[in-house]
C-alpha cells in the first residue's frame, strides 16, 4: 500500500510541474497567439497609407488608366492676391508641381470632370476644389503646362485654392488618378520649397 501511495504521489507531483512548466507556454504558440504588430506602410501616397510630404513624389495612373506620372508638389506659397485681384475668400494656397511620364506611354492628369484632380481638404476635414473662387485666374508663364506629358520627359504645373484664413492654416494636397486611386500629401502652413520666393514674386506682379 505504501509503495501505491508513493507512485501516486509522484505521479501527482510530476503532473503538478508539467503544468506549473506549461505556463511559459511553447514559443511557437505563444507568437501564434501575439497579436501581429501593426505597421502603416508610406505606399506613395494611396488611400491606405500616410500621407506624403512636400517634396516627396507619388507613382500615379494618368487619364483613363494610360501610362503612369510621378508626381512631386515642390513648393507651396500663401498669397492674399494674384498681382492686384485678391483672393474670394482671403488666401490663395498655391501649389507648383512636378509632373514626369514614367513609361513608354504619354500620360496626363485626371481632370474634375473625369471624377478626379486636385483637391485640398483644410485641417477640418473640408474639402476645396481646385479652380474655385478667384483661383482660376492664377496663372504662371514657368508652369503653364497642360499637354499630355511625353514619355522622356516632365512639365512643371501649378494648382491653386481660394481659402479662408482657416482653410490655409495647412492642410492635405489630395489628387485622384486615372485607377481613382486617392494619394495625398500634408502641406506646411507657411512658403516652402525650393522656388517660394521666385513663384512669390511672380504672383505679386
């Protein structure tokens, strides 16, 4: 009866360290059940990652699903007129852009009436359309490029926003491609880029 005892009592025991051992838990479970580490990839720009930063390109489809613009916004300037005309509602937020045909293939923007372009959403969510108010008037000699870009080659261009003073206070560049495909750029509330003081002086005359 004692040696019965004695082997239950082991057995009791080796079972007891068995389970005290067990909760560690097997490695390959333990990273089984951890839950995955959440990382948002840049991804130029596209509806599902950070926005981008002036300066920073984005692969882009051009009109109607034809060829493929990287597109750079470079510079952003505030002005509160267009040589003598001022802005509808205050500030115009002028953005000069980057635009190179990366395929055999010419290819341009969408325009607004092809359901995408440019629009500029202000630190409240609202979104403003390119062209509004006065901002249609806004036009640069350097950056008036509007034909399909050419494969080999790249225009500079220019987008503009008639904003309140809020509006202008930063914001997201937002421009839809040809596979309306949303990418997106934070802009700096103040003149940045390469060309501020140059596109600043060409507004003002």
């Amino acid at each position: 009866m004692r040696v019965r005892a004695t082997a239950a009592t082991a057995a009791l025991l080796l079972a007891a360290l068995t389970a005290c051992g067990s909760d560690d838990g097997d490695p390959d479970e333990k990273s089984a059940t951890k839950p995955p580490s959440s990382s948002q990839p840049n991804g130029g720009g596209d509806g599902g990652g950070k926005a981008l930063h002036l300066g920073e390109p984005a692969q882009t489809i051009g009109e109607n699903g034809v060829g493929v613009l990287q597109i750079t916004p470079d510079t952003i300037v505030y002005v509160k007129k267009n040589g003598s005309e001022p802005a509808e509602n205050g500030i115009f937020a002028v953005v000069t852009l980057k635009d190179k045909a990366m395929t055999g293939t010419a290819a341009d923007e969408v325009a607004p009436i092809g359901g995408g372009g440019w629009k500029w959403m202000a630190p409240d969510g609202e979104t403003i359309d390119t062209g509004g108010g006065e901002s249609y008037n806004i036009v640069v000699d350097k950056y008036n490029n509007e034909d399909p870009v050419q494969p080999g080659t790249y225009q500079r261009r220019l987008r503009a926003f008639d904003l309140t003073p809020a509006q202008a206070k930063g914001g997201t560049l937002i421009y839809v491609d040809g596979e309306e495909t949303a990418h997106r750029w934070k802009m700096p509330a103040t003149d940045s880029g390469p060309d501020a003081a140059e596109l600043k002086k060409q507004l003002a005359g």
